[in-house]
C-alpha cells in the first residue's frame, strides 16, 4: 500500500507544483493519524522531482511509480517503488528506489554497513545499501508470489545530490541486485540501470495492480524459527533501523575488545517493532562467531519458551537463555556481550527471600546487568511497566550508566511489525488509554489490521474459532479481575473467569501440562492455549494472529474520562496501597491493557463487561 501512485510522467507533471507533497500530507493524516515531519516533507519536496525527471530522461515515463510504500506487516516505507515489466522476459519487475540528499558520506569508524554524515553529528546510521537490500529481501520473504522469482525484485539507492568523490567511502560494500548505488555524477549509468530492468514500451499499471493484489503471507513469528536462528545461519530479516541497531552492536563488540573498552547500548520500541528479533539475530551471529554472549529476560514465560523452541534438542543451547536475576555474583566483564531483552521488566534489586544472606546487599539489578559483560545491550518498552518495582527506563538505564562512566549509545526502533504494521492503530490504541495527548479518537480502519468491538465473550470465542478454522492462530486475554484457582485433584480446570453465563479457566499457573491446557510458559505459542484465557504475564513479550482481549472492572469509562478501581482488581501486586500508591496503580493498569491490546499480529476483538465503557467502545470503533 503506498501513500500515492502515479506514472512517472504524471509525477513529472505534478512535481512542478506542490500538488504531490499535499496529497501525500493528506494520505499520510488518513491512514497514519499524524502529520508528517519536516524531514520528511523536505525529502519530498527534493527528492520526488529529481526522481519523476530521471525515469522521464531514461525514456521510463509510463512506469508506475508507488510513492512511500509500505511494506507488509510493518509501518516502513521505500521512498519508491517502481511497477514495470522486464524488457527481455517480459515479467513484471519491481524496482525499490531508497533516495537520499547526501552530498557527502563516509563510513562509520571502518564499519561497511554504518555510515556517519555531518546532519547526523556522531550517530551512525545504515548504509543506503544495506538499507535498500534489506527491503527487498523483506518484500521477497513476505510475499510469497515473490519467494520463487526473488529476479523480479531489485533496488537501488539513489544519492542525487553526491558526486562520487563525496561519498567514495561508501563503495566499500559490495553491491548485488537487491542492492546498488548510483550518484548524481553517474545519472547515465543510472538510467542504463532502470531500462535494464523496466520496459520503457510499457505501462507499468498492470504490474502494479499484480503486486497490490498479492497475497501477504504471514510473518516469520519471532519463536517458530527461533531454533534456525540459533542454530543455522538463516538470519531474519532485519530493515532500517533494525540493521542499523545489530550493526552498531556488532560494531561495539568488536570496538570493546580491540579497545579493551566498555560500550552500553539501549534500544527502544513499541510492541512489535522488531526487538526481540534483533535480540535473537544477536544472540545467533555473536555465538557463531564464537563470542561469549547470553540471552536473558524477566519473564519465565519468554525465557522458557526460548529454551524449548530456540534449543531444542540442544542443553547448550538452552543454557543460553537466563534471567536477571542470575547475574548477581557474575565476573565483572566475564561475557562479552549480555542481551537484556524485555527490559523493561528490570527490577530494583534481584534480591528475595531464597537469596543466599551474602548476596543480600541491596546492590541494584540494573548494576549487576551492566557490570556483566563489556557491552550489556538493553532492549525495552517504557510503556510495557506493568508491576510495581520494575525499573527497566531508559533514564533508569542511562543514569547508571552514564554515572559509572560509561558509554551509552540509544537507538530507537520506528518500525511496526505488529498489529500489521499499523501506526494508525497502536497511536490509537495509546490514545485511547490516555498514554498519548489528545484524548480517545474514533477508530477509521486501517488496511492492514482489523479492530472490533463485540457484545460478548461467546461472541468474540466464535468470531476467532471461525478464524482458526483459516489457519489462523488465536487468543483471548483478560485484566486480573477474576479469581485464579488451581486445578481439581482430576486434572480439571476451574472455570473462574466468569461472564454473564459465559465462563472460561485462566491458563495454568505452573510448568505442567494439565488438564489439555499447556504449561504456563507455553500458553502463548501452544495452539491449546486458545483454550484457556491468558493474563498480561504469560502474553508480554508474544504475539498472535487473531487478539481477542476482555477488559475487565479495574479500568472503566465515566463520562469523559478512565477511572482505574483497585478493588476490582485481583492482582497480589496490587493489593497494597502503600506500596502502590493510586497514581501508579493506575499507571500500570493502563500500560497493561496496552500490553493486552497490541498483541495481533492480523487484528483485535475487544469486549468490556463494563456497559458504558462497552457502550463508549462502540461508539469509537462502530
């Protein structure tokens, strides 16, 4: 889906006005909710001329051209993409077209796939490229019409505004068909380039209508092929600021240990912009290339699913997969490299009652995670706090780090690769629950992710089964209102959550299966899991086809505002107002619902057994 198509002519004809740039403003207020940023209202404004005038001088005028379009399953953009047929097999051929202002580049401290410019002061960004290589590869891996003929896809970075000798650095990496760069000083090479690949006899309209028609497929999820990643070396694919993070740390560890020096890294995201893939992308190549590295979380879920899927069959490899809490006596600097994915889920000390007298110390957990490796690597979601005591912030983070002298080098993921890539929906989503100004906006659609309000739990369990029955997969959540027994001496679930007739056991609390119900730990990925419905604990950090999420008393809808009711509550985190004073209650209950909200992968049904705040659902989502 892009923001605007056109044939290159007509983008020659409308670039000499402002007309394009405001259309693509007004596309991008529809479909996105936000206005866009100077930088990238500038970039049109210089770019998109240059471009409409090439493919125009290169004899390519009736090509399509898809401006910003969007790749499945994520919010990230290609500048253009080019809709054509190839002129010697007569197939449609796909040209992604990254375009960048630089007039001057050079390689980030000799890193090949990180480059510094001057705009950008001491932050690296990635290689055009490594950038637009990515891109096709993404493209290719999700559109399965396109995983047996990869030929049909190429890309190219265009620097229109360089000469050759500025960003002579730049040539260090090898170019290949998903990726190649070209200059300004080369503007004839480039346009051999494009008609090698795009028939200038024909209009490209119908092979851009080909690939809108695709099929998506859905994503690799993160855990079934966790155990390629690990133990082969397909890697996923990472795009933009994903490759640029897993350079960077890469590029830290090789700088930490020439340098005997000590580098931490931070990298920030919201559900589904490709942390825990970078994470796992680490884990895989630094252990290939025989660095000392280790994989841990505060979630017992996320960690022992890892360990059965990603080591299967494989005690090392399990053996990779730790928690927070297991680094309080580590060697200072005894691992090269600490992966702390789930950050957010940091505690103030790891510290508790089965702690041995001498590691008692009051020392922070945060501390122990830093000291532990020579680049600990932070990856975290402020907005996914969701107990009390859990510290993992990027100023809780930075602030200790900075202040034992260290290094902190923050990279943010701007990506969506949950809720299908839809930024319309997790802005809307973060609105809704006040996480964001502007107050709850009414739910216009998004092409990529379904949202829907039904009337009751029988009705969401039929809308998914009938979901499942597509090969989908699927869950039901609920806020922690509801008693949580422990199963019958045969083996039967307790029915506890209980709705209006409908009722439904919550997933098992401990490590064995019971009942048809899997392990706690597994709820998430086990198909039986659907089952059973699941809390914020056993669903942060996972994802799912098909989100069904039960909001329950603790968080209702009074006339204009939300209003957060401990006693609905059932949670024993929550029970002490001293220790959780009402403020933060009601903080957390929030960024749990947040949680719950944003696991689909395709789309959300959402219920309230509350009747005006079902009633004011309605009305947002219709």
């Amino acid at each position: 889906m892009a923001l605007l198509r056109l044939s290159a002519d007509s983008l020659a004809t409308e670039s000499q006005s402002e007309s394009v740039v405001e259309q693509l403003m007004e596309q991008m207020l529809f479909r996105h909710s936000r206005r866009p940023a100077d930088g990238e209202v500038r970039s049109w404004r210089r770019s998109l001329p240059v471009l409409a005038r090439e493919l125009v001088d290169a004899g390519l005028g009736e090509v399509e051209v898809l401006v910003e379009h969007q790749l499945p399953l994520t919010s990230k953009r290609v500048d253009a993409l080019l809709a054509g047929y190839h002129p010697k097999t007569g197939e449609p051929s796909y040209v992604l077209v990254e375009l960048k202002q630089w007039s001057e580049a050079e390689l980030f401290e000799g890193e090949p796939e990180l480059v510094r410019i001057d705009a950008y002061g001491k932050r690296p960004v990635l290689h055009p490229v490594a950038q637009v290589r990515g891109y096709c590869e993404y493209l290719v891996d999700f559109m399965p019409a396109l995983a047996d003929v990869p030929e049909r896809v190429s890309g190219v970075a265009y620097l229109h505004n360089a000469t050759e000798h500025g960003i002579s650095d730049l040539r260090a990496m090898g170019e290949s068909s998903f990726g190649s760069l070209y200059t300004a000083e080369r503007r004839a090479d480039f346009h051999s380039y494009l008609r090698g690949r795009l028939d200038p006899n024909r209009s490209g309209a119908s092979s851009a209508d080909e690939l809108l028609a695709m099929k998506i497929g859905p994503s690799r999820q993160l855990l079934a092929v966790a155990a390629d990643e690990i133990q082969s070396r397909e890697m996923f694919v990472l795009i933009a600021e994903q490759r640029a993070a897993f350079r960077s740390v890469l590029h830290a560890v090789e700088r930490a240990r020439a340098g005997d020096s000590k580098r931490v890294i931070v990298v920030s995201g919201g559900p589904g912009s490709g942390k825990s893939v970078i994470a796992l992308s680490l884990l895989g190549e630094l252990a290939r290339q025989g660095r000392s590295v280790l994989h841990a979380t505060g979630s017992r879920s996320f960690t022992q699913t890892l360990r059965k899927v990603a080591g299967r069959g494989s005690p090392r490899i399990r053996k990779m997969f730790g928690y927070f809490n297991q680094f309080m006596d580590a060697d200072r600097n005894g691992l090269d490299v600490l992966i702390c994915d789930e950050a957010h889920r940091i505690r103030e000390t790891s510290a508790d009652r089965y702690t041995k007298a001498a590691l008692r110390t009051g020392r922070l957990q945060v501390d122990e995670l830093i000291a532990a490796a020579r680049v600990p690597v932070f990856l975290l979601d402020e907005h996914q706090v969701v107990r009390p005591g859990e510290m993992g912030s990027l100023a809780e983070i930075t602030g200790h780090a900075e202040g034992l002298g260290l290094e902190v080098q923050h990279i943010s993921l701007d990506e969506q690769f949950r809720c299908g890539g839809s930024e319309a929906y997790v802005t809307w989503v973060q609105r809704l629950l006040g996480l964001l100004p502007g107050g709850p906006v009414s739910w216009q659609g998004a092409p990529s992710f379904d949202v829907r309000v039904v009337d009751s739990p029988g009705e969401m369990v039929g809308a998914l089964e009938l979901e499942r029955t597509g090969g989908y997969g699927a869950r039901i959540t609920a806020g922690y209102c509801w008693p949580w027994s422990d199963p019958l001496s045969d083996g039967t679930l307790v029915q506890d959550v209980v709705i209006a007739g409908w009722s439904r056991p919550w997933n098992l609390k401990g490590d064995r299966a019971t009942g048809g119900a899997p392990p706690s730990a597994l709820w998430a990925t086990d198909p039986a899991g659907f089952g059973q419905v699941g809390c914020v604990y056993t669903a942060q950090g996972f994802e799912y086809d098909w989100n069904g999420v039960i909001l329950g008393p603790d968080l209702v809808w009074r006339t204009d505002r939300w209003s957060a009711r401990r006693k609905e509550n059932r949670d024993p985190d929550f029970r002490n107002s001293t220790r959780v004073p009402d403020e933060e209650f009601d903080a957390l209950i929030r960024n749990v619902y947040k949680v719950l909200l944003t696991r689909g992968m395709i789309g959300t049904l959402i219920h309230s057994v509350d009747d005006e705040t079902q009633t004011f659902l309605r009305g947002l989502v219709g």
